[in-house]
C-alpha cells in the first residue's frame, strides 16, 4: 500500500506484516528450535491443564451422580417408614379400645386383689377368734 506525504513528496510503502521481521528474513535456527521447544512444552501444558480440569468435572458428575442416588434411595426409604408409621398408628387406633379395656380390668383386678387380701386377713381374724371362742367352751 503506497501513501503520498504531501510534506516531502515522497510515497511511503505500509508494510501488512504484524511482526516486527519479514518472513523471509533469516533467522537462527537454535532460536527458532527454542521456539518451537517452547511452543510445543506450553501446548503440552496447556493440554494437561485442559484433562485434568476434564477430569475434574468427571469426577464432579459422578460424585453428584451418586449422591442424587444416595438422595433417592433416603426419598424412598423415608417414604416407606412414613407409611409403615401410618399403618402403626391406624392399628394403634384400633386397639386403643381394647387397650382402654384391659387398663380398666388391670384396675378392677388390683381392687380384687386389695379386697381379696382385706377378706383374707378379715377370715383369718374370724377364725381365730371362733377357736378362741371354741377352746372356752
């Protein structure tokens, strides 16, 4: 691309190169191998950042894989005591008459048995006082 300057007369010629030295231009080898050494040892890194962090997010999908089965199976498991403890309240519910009845005969039985005890100690009573009585006579 040639440019007039006006100021001195001159046309000028742009260079479309964006570095700083021509392609053609000689250059040193062990310069250019330390280049390439240099390239290829940041690609190899940069390719080793790149799996690792691959391998990362691997390991991330299966940790959260596994703890999304973990979850499931605790839903599951909590959802089978919720109705294991449903069925033990709706049979508790049924029995509670019947519990309700065995507290009042437990009740009545430990008055039969206070009353059972009194007569006892009452007969016992009764009876040494008719061999008291016996013996006199």
């Amino acid at each position: 691309m040639a440019e007039a300057n006006p100021s001195k007369g001159q046309t000028t010629t742009l260079s479309t190169s964006t570095s700083s030295f021509e392609a053609l231009d000689p250059h040193d080898p062990h310069l250019n191998h330390l280049a390439s050494l240099m390239f290829s040892k940041s690609s190899e890194w940069i390719q080793g950042e790149l799996e690792s962090t691959t391998e990362e997010y691997k390991l991330l999908e299966q940790m959260n894989n596994v703890t999304a089965t973990k979850y499931s199976d605790m839903r599951q498991i909590t959802s089978n005591i919720a109705k294991g403890m449903s069925a033990l309240n709706l049979k508790y519910a049924e029995l509670e008459p019947y519990l309700k009845q065995i507290d009042e005969i437990d009740e009545s039985v430990t008055q039969l048995e206070t009353a059972a005890f009194k007569l006892d100690a009452y007969s016992k009573r009764l009876e040494a006082k008719f061999k008291s009585l016996e013996q006199r006579n």
